[in-house]
C-alpha cells in the first residue's frame, strides 16, 4: 500500500497559494515604486495675520509686565535695582556715600545732583519716584532762606508693631497683622518695595505707609545659593513655592549653573516682576 506524500496540494490549495504569491509580490512593487518615487508633502498652512497681530500684543503686553517698575523711594534703592534702572556703578557710589553722611534725597533734581545721572535716565525713572510728603514741603521750604527745613520722623518699618501701622489709613487690624505676619516670614524688609507684595494691601495705601515708615535697618539674613540649594532650600522664600523650586532645579540641571540672576527670568513660572527682591536672598 502506498503511502500518501504531506506535501501533496490539491488543486484548490495551489491557486490559493498562487493568488497569495501574486499579492505578496505586488505589495512589495508598490512599497518600491513609491520609495523610488517619494511624492512632494503639500504645506497648505498660510498664516493668519490677524491671528499672528494678536498673539504678537499678547507677547509685548507680557514683556511689559515683565518690565513694570513700582513706585519707588529713591533714597532706599539698592545696588541690583539701580543697575536694572540703568545707573552705573559710580552713580550708585555717589548715592549711597551720601545717604551715608545721613541725609535725603527729596526731589528728582536732587537726586540728580548727587548721582550726577544724565538728563533722559533722569526722564525714565523719575515718574516712579515716590517721596514722603513731608519730603515734598521740606523742599518748598529748603528754597525759603529764612526758613530752615524741619523733617517729619519716620519710624523703622522693620520695627512697627501691629497698632503703629494701623495709624495709616487704609490700614486696619486684618491687614496690619498681615503686614507683620509678612514681614516675619521675609526674616525683615529689606527694601520699601517688598511692601507691595503684601496680598490685599493696596498700592495707595503702600504709598501712605512709606511715608510714614521705611526700612531703615536692614535685617542680615544668610542668602541662599541659587546652584547648590535644593528644593526644600529654595521654597523656604516667601516668593518661591514648591514647584517654582522644583522648576529651578530641573532649569539647572538642564543647562547648567545659573551664572546671573537674570536667568531666572527663563524659568518657567518665574515672577519676573520680582526678581529684583528675590535676588536679595540668593547668592551665585
């Protein structure tokens, strides 16, 4: 008896598996014809300029935000703001070896006098002065030569208690005990402007408190190492949150040491607007 061969197909089976051959053979045709014969991508996209004009305000209005100056009392800015405002190394020197001899500047002429600043700085940053109002009538005053000036005291505001600041109007209980919940967690003001940066105070009132009390001590406070510091480090500044520090780091990690303060400005989630009291506790 014959055996019957495994290898044997019917004649069905062979034109299935020639039918299969001929799809097989014609897929790989096409898969080369078109290889060898790649089609241009078409690029319909056209650009919306009405769209592109939006996007473009809402980038400037971001960048002068970024930009805003507070209002300010010349007389208090350290050397980090007035390099950001312009003023050289030396006109810093100028101001700071004369608040030393303890006096005041009261107008912006004055503070031209002792900066020696040029005439179109002077234009830029001289709207953002703010001067007591004692300091506006001392300099009326100043110009009377029979009359000598007499200066209004104004008291430490690292040193005002809750029931000093409450003689400011606009200030009340909520908000003075705000102030000095704010002021514990800085470790003390270290300039004016850090008043602003209380939540809920406004800027008008911020006015009326800074011409009654201004830093006039500064606390020492040990600045943090912005390339060595870690998370926990970091977020212990009033202005730095856990995922801003996390943001940092990873920034850091990244692209390396932070070799000026202004690179911070990159990261994201940074509050630009405040680098200038944040860069008070950091050190590179």
């Amino acid at each position: 008896m014959r055996k019957q061969s495994h290898f044997r197909f019917n004649k069905q089976e062979r034109s299935g598996i020639f039918f299969l051959l001929l799809i097989v053979i014609s897929l790989q045709a096409i898969y080369f014809y078109v290889k060898a014969n790649p089609s241009p991508i078409q690029n319909n996209f056209t650009l919306n300029h009405s769209e592109q004009s939006w996007l473009d305000s809402l980038k400037l209005q971001q960048l002068e935000e970024s930009q805003k100056i507070f209002p300010f009392n010349p007389n208090y800015i350290s050397d980090y703001k007035g390099y950001n405002l312009g003023l050289s190394p030396s006109e810093l020197d100028r101001l700071n070896a004369f608040r030393k001899e303890g006096k005041f500047v009261n107008s912006a002429e004055q503070f031209q006098s002792v900066t020696r600043i040029s005439d179109s700085l002077l234009h830029q940053i001289a709207p953002y002065f703010k001067f007591p109002e004692w300091a506006s009538k001392s300099e009326k005053k100043s110009k009377q030569p029979s009359r000598s000036p007499v200066l209004a005291q104004v008291n430490d505001l690292n040193k005002a208690t809750a029931q000093d600041l409450e003689m400011v109007y606009g200030i009340g209980a909520t908000l003075s005990k705000r102030i000095v919940k704010f002021r514990g967690r800085l470790g003390g003001f270290m300039v004016n402007e850090q008043l602003y940066d209380v939540y809920g105070l406004p800027p008008d009132v911020v006015a009326r408190a800074l011409e009654k009390f201004t830093v006039k001590q500064v606390p020492a406070i040990v600045k943090i190492n912005l390339n060595k510091a870690d998370v926990s480090e970091l977020s212990k500044l009033v202005y730095i949150n856990n995922a801003l520090a996390l943001s940092i780091i990873a920034y850091r990690e990244q692209n390396g040491s932070f070799t000026s303060f202004d690179e911070l400005k990159k990261v994201d989630g940074f509050p630009s607007e405040k680098l200038d009291r944040i860069a008070l506790y950091l050190s590179l």
